[in-house]
C-alpha cells in the first residue's frame, strides 16, 4: 500500500523544505516535490509540519525500584509515547545483583513484547559486573544491544571506579558506548543522614542532599576515568550548570563526551519542592529539580550544540506510590512522566520561544539519538530508505497539557495547565497511521528494533 502525505514541510537536521513524502508498505520510498503517483493514498498535510518519528532514548517502564514497580508498563508506556509522537523509545533493560545480562535482556523482552505500541529496543543497565556478565557483552551486541549504562549512585545499582573502568575498558574493545548516572553517592548518603538527625524528611529536603556538585563531582570522576581508558561516554540527564562546565573542561583538553539533558531540567525548578504534601512528591527525580539559572545554561547549551540529545527519563509513579515517601522523601520512588509531552514542550518552549531552531529539535529528538545509538538512518530521518516513522504536526493549534487526556498511569503530570503551541496531529510508525487526529487508533505494532554501532561524530 502506497500513502502519500501531499503539501507538508519535511523537517530535517539541515533545514525545512517543502515536499511530499511518498511510503510504500513500512518504508520511506521517495522524497520530493510535486510528487505524481498514481496508486496511492493521498493525505493532504499541506500547513504541517513532518518531522521525523521522535526517539526517547531514556525510557524506565516495568521497572521494579523502591520496592515498588514503576506506573507505565510497555503498554501504557508506549501508547503514551506514540501519543506524543515518539515512534522508538530505547528503555533500560535492568540487570539485579546476581543475575546474568542474558537473564535480564529476556526479562525486558517479555515485558515489551505484544504490548509496545511504538517500537522499541534496549540499553543494558549492569548492576553487577564481573568475569561472567563480561564474557556476555559479546552476546549482547548479537542480540542488538550496543550501549550500556552505568550509576554512580544507588545502592542496587552502584559500580565502584575500579569497575568502572574495567566495564569502559572492556567495552572499548568491544565498540560499545555507556550512559552514566553521575551523582556522588557518598555525599548524598552523608546529608541524608543530617537530614535524618535534624528529622527534616519532607521533599524540600529531596534537592538539599543532592546538590549540584554531587553531579559536578561525579561528572569529573567519570570522565577521568574515560580519560584514562580512551573512550567516549554519554552523560544522561544532565541536570546542572556546575555539571556543564565540567564537560566543557574535558572537551577542550579532548575528551570526547556526549550528553543528554531532560525537559524538566529545562522547564522546571527547584521552587517545585517547596510546595507541602504531594505537590511537592511530585517532582521528586533524581538528579533534582535546580534553579533558573540552571536551566539557562541547559538551554544555551542546546543552541550551542554542547547537549546532543533530548530524553525523557520517564519514569512514572502514581500519587499513592509517591506518598509513601512523604515522611521520609528517602523512601520516595524517583522519577518523573513526560513520555508524552517531550515533543510539544520542546516544539513550544524551544522553537517557538526561538531557544533553539526547529532543525536543533530534529537533531536532539530524531537524528542525534538515532546516530547515537546506532539506529541511523534506519530511524532519525525521513530519507528515502529510512523507516516510515513521520510525525504530522499541526504548528497553528494552541492547547494546554493535562493528565486528563494523558495515557501514562501516572495520575498526575508535572506539567499540569502549561500551554502548548502546536500539536501531534497524527504519526507513522513503519508507514501505518497509529495515531490519527491526536489519539491511538492502531496499538500494539511496535516492533523491537536491533541496534548497531554508534556512528555520532
Ligand atoms: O529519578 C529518576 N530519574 N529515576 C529514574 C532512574 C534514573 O536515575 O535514571
Ligand atoms: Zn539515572
Ligand atoms: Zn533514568
């Protein structure tokens, strides 16, 4: 079957043009102006804007944490996601302590399975890194898992320097890439413990035990230590100023580093914690909320090009599940949903508000992340060849984002009541309509994606 999107902008990393998009079956098969086709479907999309299919390379759903498990599964996770134009998420498949990188590879395989409604593929988080779970890292690129992430923090997670460098090491030699969450566990651990004795346990205090340098430091350390290895690492969710530079000063004596930031490090602040109760619970994320001038630094980084992708870090939790911290923000599951508001908030708050231009956006949700992990120009661009995967969006509608319209579990978003320009009309994913006039018609087709790799300069 033949569809041709007649009369729409195609958005790409190098500029907008005018054109027609021409898919056969799941593929892109021509680009170009003026299109004559006989045996096609014409959609007119004339006023629209055609962007690549978004990628969220930073998705957490079915994830067992804080003795509780996230509120998005792959179900409602993905609906949400394709909902907001994005047709690939890369979620963390998770290893636990003691099990092997195969055991948790087939875990996330069954959790995703016939439930994701975008298509999907998977980073590796290791837990655990010894002789055995090295020997399986091989098995892990045959199986299309090219990038790994590592945390400097939480105790189930947590890699010592010395593995560290052993998994950079390893996967040097390998071709991998991994993402790591930089945050000081010691510090934190050790102002925790104030807290606790001057009993200040509220959410206020979320962001008091995790100040910036906690990033800062752990940033020097990592990238130290990739220094010392050789090797090019990605920094998720970057968070802070103080975090920044401390790229900055690695690059310019040659370290190669990417980094990723988040919206609500952009678009949110520290003030959030000083609302009582559960206003407060939920912006409770790790690395936290930080102030203005933060998210200043952020977005000028993005202009510059110095941040190369936009995630999400969706990683969602109900008001009930959050409330369990309440006296104790310790005991608080961490985490945020924007799996669906990731495109429209950067599409307004970027775009439109000329922090960044239109071509940027294509590069941080499309291209830059597909290149990144070893998906390009299979998904990041709409190319003749590339998968069908088109976001329609309408660039004139105004709106405003609500939990009310939201297809995430979570019963709450952060960004409750803010405006929004523009809207996702309709998406492709592999050249099938998934989402028509804003909501899911055809669920469930997402396909898991098998990953090469990183080819980012
Ligand atoms: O608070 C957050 N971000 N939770 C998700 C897990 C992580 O650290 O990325
Ligand atoms: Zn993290
Ligand atoms: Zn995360």
């Amino acid at each position: 079957m033949n569809i041709l999107l007649r009369g729409g902008t195609v958005v790409s990393s190098t500029g907008t043009k005018k054109q027609d998009v021409l898919i056969n079956g799941s593929k892109i098969a021509k680009v170009g102006r003026f299109l004559n086709v006989h045996d096609a479907e014409i959609v007119d999309v004339s006023g629209k804007l055609l962007f690549p299919g978004f990628i969220d390379a930073h998705t957490h759903f079915d994830l067992e944490v804080s003795d509780t498990v996230t509120a998005d599964d792959f179900e409602s996770g993905t609906k949400a996601a394709v909902c907001g134009g994005t047709t690939t998420i890369v979620d963390f498949a998770t290893q636990n302590k003691g099990e092997s990188l195969n055991q948790a590879l087939n875990n996330w395989h069954i959790k995703a399975f016939s439930k994701s409604s975008c298509d999907y593929a998977f980073h590796m988080a290791i837990s655990d890194f010894n002789d055995s779970v090295k020997e399986e890292l091989c098995s892990m690129f045959e199986q299309g898992v090219s990038s790994f992430k590592a945390y400097m923090t939480y105790d189930a997670m947590i890699l010592s320097d010395e593995k560290l460098f052993d998994l950079l090491s390893t996967l040097k030699a390998l071709g991998g890439i991994v993402g790591v969450h930089c945050e000081n566990d010691g510090i934190i651990k050790a102002l925790t413990k104030q807290q606790r004795e001057n009993e200040t346990l509220c959410s206020k205090t979320h962001p008091l035990v995790r100040p910036s340098l906690c990033e800062s430091e752990a940033i020097n350390r990592l990238l130290s230590i990739a220094k010392a290895v050789d090797i090019p690492v990605v920094i998720v969710h970057l968070s802070s100023k103080e975090g920044l530079e401390e790229v900055r000063k690695f690059r310019a004596e040659g370290t190669k580093v990417y980094v990723e930031t988040c919206p609500q490090y952009l678009l949110l602040d520290d003030s959030r914690y000083e609302q009582e109760g559960l206003e407060g619970a939920k912006f409770v994320c790790s690395p936290p909320l930080r102030k203005k001038e933060d998210s200043k630094a952020l977005w000028h980084a993005l202009k510059t090009g110095e941040i190369n992708t936009v995630a999400t870090d969706h990683c969602s939790f109900t008001l009930e599940q959050k409330s369990v911290g309440l006296q104790d923000f310790s005991k608080m599951p961490n985490g945020l949903p924007s799996v669906e508001t990731r495109g429209i908030l950067m599409y307004t708050y970027g775009v439109c508000k000329r922090r960044i231009s239109i071509e940027q956006m294509c590069k941080l949700l499309c291209e830059n992340p597909a290149k990144l992990y070893g998906m390009y120009p299979k998904k990041g661009a709409i190319k003749v060849g590339s998968d069908a995967d088109i976001v329609v969006l309408d660039p004139k509608a105004d709106g405003f984002i609500t939990k009310n319209t939201h297809h995430s579990k979570a019963d709450y978003t952060p960004y409750e009541g803010v405006r929004t320009k523009g809207r996702v009309e309709s998406v492709y994913l592999r050249g099938r309509e998934v989402v028509k006039n804003g909501e899911v018609v055809l669920e469930k087709k997402g396909k898991y994606i098998k990953r090469g790799k990183s080819t980012l300069n």
